[in-house]
C-alpha cells in the first residue's frame, strides 16, 4: 500500500500562486509515477499533471500548461504541483494521485491506484 498526503492548499487572489506538496510512503518502489487532478463542486475529477518518478517526463492538461509545473524529489518521495497565474475557473479540490504501471491514458483516474484525501485550492477574483 501507498499513503498519500497533500498540503499547500488556501485561498489566493487571482494573477497569484501556491505551491502544493504531495508526501508519499508506504511501498512507493512500487509507483511509477504521480498525478495531480482536481474536482470542483458539481464537476467530474480532472486530470491535471503527471510526472514519472524515473525520468522525469511530465504530462499536462491544456487548460494549466504554461502556468502549472509538476516536480518530484525522489530522494523525499515527494510530488509538487507549483501553480502560477491562477484563476479563479482554478478553484477546486486538489488531489495526488499514484500510479502502479505505465498507461497510455495517464489522463484518466482509471490510470491511479492511490489517491490522497485532497486539499481546498480556491482563487479569488
């Protein structure tokens, strides 16, 4: 099993940042890689980012590329999601998320076998 615990999360004004942290434990040898998506009130889960813990490679939504960055430390078992720019269409409840083997649809919650209790993002206009 993986533990998964976010923080970072608050309340920002629009136009500024935050920075959130994913801590993992547990069997993480057995991860391959990590994701952040997000839920807003009355909306599905949301794909958001990934990073393989090996390479590095990272994956991003449309709406967050440029202005979101994912990051690991492997060393710490840690995932980070920095977001900048934001907006208040951003606002949601943030999630980690880990994944066991390699997928082509990296996109979707399917691909995640762990997943973190989530932490309040909400921008202000």
């Amino acid at each position: 099993q993986v533990q998964l615990v976010e923080s970072g999360g608050g309340l920002v004004q629009a136009g500024g940042s935050l920075r959130l942290s994913c801590a993992a434990s547990g069997r993480t040898y057995t991860t391959y890689a990590m994701g952040w998506f997000r839920q807003a009130p009355g909306k599905e889960r949301e794909f958001v980012a990934r990073i393989r813990w090996s390479t590095g490679r990272t994956y991003y939504a449309d709406s967050v590329k440029g202005r979101f960055t994912i990051s690991r430390d492997n060393a710490k078992n840690m995932a980070y999601l920095q977001m900048n720019s934001l907006k208040p269409e951003d606002t949601a409840v943030y999630y980690c998320a880990a994944g066991k083997s390699y997928s082509s649809s990296y996109y979707a919650t399917m691909a995640y076998d762990y997943w973190g209790q989530g932490t309040q993002v909400t921008v202000s206009s």
